[in-house]
C-alpha cells in the first residue's frame, strides 16, 4: 500500500486560499472536512480559532499556511502550539505585507540562538 504524504491546510483571505486552491491543495477528509478556511468579514475569532485548533488534531496535516494578520487574531492559540508537527508558517497577504517581529515562530527560532553561533 502507497504511503501519502501529509496536506498543506491554509486559513487565509480569499485571495490566498483561492491561489493556493488553484494550485492543487484543495483536499476533503473522511468526513467530508476542508483543510482551508476563507477568512471574510464576517467570519468570526470563535471559527478561526476553533478551525486552527482542528487542523492541529488531523493527523493528516502536517504543514499550516495561515495568513498573518489573521494569526495576529488568534495569536494565545498559535503561540500554544509547541509542536512541530504540523507546522504553523505565517504568510503575508495582498493587503497586509509581512512583518517579521510578529512571527512567533521566527521569535522562537531566534531565541534558540545566541550571536556567537553565527561567528
């Protein structure tokens, strides 16, 4: 029997997760669940958080794409993740460019190391 790999699941803007759609990351589980979720205006912190906390739970995700200024929303949940599967990367969007002192995994990263390690 074949291994599959695991999916790429993305919370994002409609510009993000439709360009991500497009490019083939579009998946449903047994029980008929997306592995994305179109943030709009009208979308409420509660969805965000609670869809965040499911991709966490699937064992078949191992990558999360979530756009920044929506991690910014549910920032206590994202920086509660300690694990490095499934990985949570924060990417920028049409509208809001990146801003790397927000980033809780590049904060992270960062404090693993110490000027010297780069000498």
């Amino acid at each position: 029997m074949a291994v599959r790999g695991k999916l790429i699941a993305v919370i994002g803007d409609e510009d993000t997760c439709t360009g991500f759609l497009l490019g083939g990351i579009g998946e449903l589980n047994k029980n008929r669940k997306p592995n994305f979720l179109v943030v709009e205006k009208d979308t409420s912190i509660t969805e965000i958080e609670e869809t965040f906390k499911s991709f966490l739970t699937r064992n078949d995700i191992g990558i999360i794409l979530i756009n920044q200024f929506i991690a910014e929303m549910i920032r206590h949940a994202i920086d509660a993740h300690l694990h490095s599967i499934p990985a949570v990367l924060e990417i920028p969007s049409k509208e809001h460019p990146y801003d790397a002192s927000k980033d809780s995994i590049l904060r992270r990263a960062k404090g693993m190391f110490s000027a010297e390690d780069f000498r």
